[in-house]
C-alpha cells in the first residue's frame, strides 16, 4: 500500500481497512467465479487431447458436468486458462476438482486481485499523466480501490469487469499519448472480454477522426479479437449450449449466426426486465443518450483537455449504467473515471465523497432486492462448503432485513425499496454535475480531506458484510 499520508493514524486506519477488506475476500465466491475457472481449465483438457477446440462450447468441463460448457466469449477464457494452469496440473494430479479445495478455489479468485492491482497502476499513471501530481495520483488510487462499488463487484461478486476495466485504461492512456497502435489494441482486448468497452471505444473514436472510412476501419480493429473467434466458432459449426444472462439453458442444437452476433440474451437482459432507474416506455433512454453524445462527439472540432476525454468517458459509462437493467457487478465500470476526477480537483471532496457513498450503498442495497443471489448466504457457502443442498437458504440478507424494518415503523416495503432507488438516482446525477472539470484551477489539499477519504473507504469495507446478514438468519431463524 502506498503512503498516502505523514498522518500514523490514518495510515493505520488503511493498514486494517486493507487487511480486513482481504479476509472478506477469502470467504466469499459467486457462482460465476467459479463457472468461468472450470471452463477455462476445460480449455488445457482439450490442449492435452481431451477434445477439439471446436468443440469448446459444446464440451463441459469434464470434473463437473453441472458447470456447463461456457456461455462467454473465447477471449476472456484464454486470460482465466493462463492464470489457471497451476490449477489443471493440481487436477491432472490429484483427480480433484479445484473447486472441491479451498485453496484452489481462493486461487482462481486471486486473478481479481492481479487486475485489481493493474487497474490501481494504471490509474496511478493516468492521474500522474494528466495532473503531475503524485499526491493526486496516490488518492485516486485510494478512491478507487477503497469504494463501495469495488467492494461489491470484486470482493463479494467476484466479478471479472476488472480486467475488462484495466485493458479500457491502457487503451486511454495510449489515446492519450496519441499512441494510435497501442488505443486500438488495448481496446480490442477490453472489448473481447466484455463489449461493454466499446461504449467508450466509439466517442474517443468519433473525437478524433472525422472521416467515415477512418471511422469503420478502426471500428473494425476494435471488435477483432471478439469478432474472429466467433467467426471461427460459427464456420466450424459446432458452437452449441449457450446460456442467456438469465441462466436459463438454450436447447443443445445448433445456435444460429445471428444469435452468436446479435447475443440476444444480452439485448434482453439490459432492456427487457424493466427495472433499469431510468427508461422509457417505448425506446430505452440509452439509445437517446448515447446518440447525442456520439452527435456531440462527430462534430466536436475543439481541442480537449485530457479532464475532459475522462468525463466522457464517465458521461457514456453512465447513461448505459443509468439506463439498463444492469447486472450489479457492473456498476464498478464507472468507477475508474469517478476516482480520478474526484481528485483532480480538491474543491468540493466532501460533497464529491458523500454522493459517492450514498449511490453507492444505494445501488448495493437495490441491487440486493433485485439480485439477491449475489449478496446472500450462497456467497459464503459456496465458498466455505458450510452445507450442500442449501439452496432454500440461499438468498437470505437483505431483503429480510428490509422487510422487517418495514412492518416495524408500518411502512410499504415498496415504499422502503422506491426511496433507496431514488436516493440512487438522485446521488449519481448529482455527482455527475460535480464531478464536470470546470477549470484547470484548484483549490489545494489541506489534509482536513484525508478523514473524508477514510469515512467514505469505512463505508466500502461496511458493505462487505452485507452476506453476512444471509449467514445469521440462516443459522438463527433455521437449523441444520
């Protein structure tokens, strides 16, 4: 951890935020996580002659059939089998599967931490690149990884956006540099492993080149890595068992072209469930947003500052966040942006900070009424194997507590559930108003922020417990 202060206790207060925040990660695991090991080891038993690449999504992987074959695309499992081959040859070994030991199981988790950590460099390199200024740089860093979003996403969801999120932020800094080559390939990597990147991709696209053919070439270049593997899978023909973002099991025939491009389930999932803060009845308010700020974009002639391509690149983040029916764990794609103009300028941190926490621990506590699965005693279960066929205790927390709350002070449970979206709602447009770079002047780092920063970590580290409240009624209300 890098000294962010000449102040002991605040540097102790960082030391236990860090250690304690490292203990939650050993005791939690979604399910996800571990799908997405199991069929990347599946990729070194097809290497070693267990199958035909070919074959990958229609093969399970061979310890655990119930994981299935694999829904995402080929690059993100080429990342997972090169961090997981010391996993394959303790399976080949021992005839275990690494999810049957916790120790392998917490060490397919680690690779979380390996991006997160790229991620924190990174973002130490672009606030250095645009500021010059370490000390902004080191609280950027602090902001980011100490965050209720991050929290969530990587800590108890386990979500793998952060290595998406470390490609987006070497493409920046390469669009930064003016260092086309290295913009485009980083982009395409990020891109490969969750199109979401491509929100951003398109408007720093538009900002510079001007010229239509300029335009779909580098397009183009952008979506290669995902766009040949699905060819190659389409033409072999043998691409089968793919699952929608809902989980629910496609029949085991042949998947047609169109729905390999098109990833229908996604469609679905972000404009089909209704539950996005903010849409429209008859056009999801994404596609309005986004279509001006690309107009925007086309026609901007003017030089823009380095502050002013990272509030874009919020800006677009945001309006698919604010308008879709997000999956929790992608919320953590805004919050490199957040974190470094956050610090950029020290005017107004406090109120910076309390609008962050307070969308923050919004977006959790909706989160957890419409995706229970991702914050209740499943979490910790599936990680410290307390029970098996449990899976009528699986989604406790939250929403219990909620519930109860409620019938005590004899208000709505649905009334509860509106003002914690609204609160949301509210909290991250409003920080988006505060977070616009007005000007290259700054107000100076006084010190009094430090205690703001480490109020708003503690609130990132207090989220963590939330599964925890699925474990107690679990082992209070019921027994084994």
């Amino acid at each position: 951890m890098v000294k962010l202060s000449n102040n002991r206790r605040v540097n102790i207060i960082i030391a236990v935020l860090a250690i304690v925040t490292c203990c939650f990660f050993s005791i939690y695991t979604y399910t996800d996580i571990i799908l997405t090991t199991g069929h990347s080891i599946k990729l070194w038993y097809i290497i070693f002659g267990e199958g035909s690449i070919g074959n990958f999504y229609s093969i399970p992987y061979p310890l655990d059939t119930s994981l299935g074959c694999g829904a995402y695309d080929f690059f993100i499992y080429i990342i997972f089998a090169i961090w997981d081959l010391p996993l394959f040859i303790y399976e080949k070994i021992s005839h275990v599967s690494f999810k049957d030991n916790y120790i392998t199981l917490l060490y397919a988790k680690a690779i979380l931490l390996l991006f997160l950590t790229l991620c924190a460099i990174q973002i130490n390199r672009l606030a250095i690149k645009i500021t010059n200024d370490k000390e902004k740089a080191n609280w950027s860093v602090f902001a980011f990884v100490f965050s209720t979003m991050v929290s969530e996403a990587v800590v108890i969801i386990g979500g793998y956006d952060v290595i998406s999120i470390f490609f987006t932020l070497c493409g920046i800094e390469g669009y930064l540099e003016n260092k086309n080559k290295k913009f485009l390939f980083y982009f395409a990597c990020a891109i490969a492993c969750k199109m979401f990147a491509i929100f951003i991709f398109v408007p720093l696209i538009l900002l510079k080149w001007k010229k239509l053919r300029q335009v779909i070439w580098r397009l183009i270049a952008g979506i290669g890595f995902i766009a040949v593997p699905k060819i190659c899978f389409i033409l072999y023909g043998r691409l089968t068992a793919v699952s929608n973002m809902d989980n629910v099991s496609v029949s085991q025939g042949s998947v047609s072209v169109s729905d390999v491009i098109s990833h229908s389930g996604y469609l679905y999932y972000l404009w089909g469930g209704g539950e996005a803060p903010l849409q429209m009845a008859t056009m999801p308010l994404f596609f309005g947003l986004v279509f001006i700020l690309w107009f925007w974009c086309w026609f901007n002639r003017k030089q823009l500052s380095d502050r002013i391509i990272i509030y874009i690149c919020l800006l677009s983040m945001s309006a698919f966040i604010l308008t879709c029916y997000t999956h929790p764990q992608w919320v953590i794609l805004i919050m490199p942006y957040i974190a470094l103009l956050e610090c950029f300028d020290w005017k107004n941190i406090p109120q910076k900070l309390f609008l962050e926490v307070s969308m923050g621990i919004g977006h959790v506590l909706w989160s957890a009424r419409c995706a229970s699965w991702c914050y209740g005693y499943n979490i910790v279960n599936n990680m410290l194997n307390i029970e098996e066929d449990s899976t009528d205790f699986w989604f406790m927390g939250i929403p219990n507590f909620v519930g109860k709350l409620a019938d005590m002070v004899g208000v709505s449970i649905d009334n509860v559930w509106i003002l914690i979206r609204n609160i949301y709602d509210v909290a991250f447009i409003l920080l988006l108003i505060y977070l616009f770079p007005k000007s290259q002047s700054e107000a100076n780092f006084t010190g009094n922020e430090e205690k703001c920063f480490c109020i708003k970590a503690v609130c990132g580290v207090l989220v963590l417990l939330i599964p925890l409240l699925g474990v107690y009624i679990r082992f209070n209300y019921y027994s084994l």
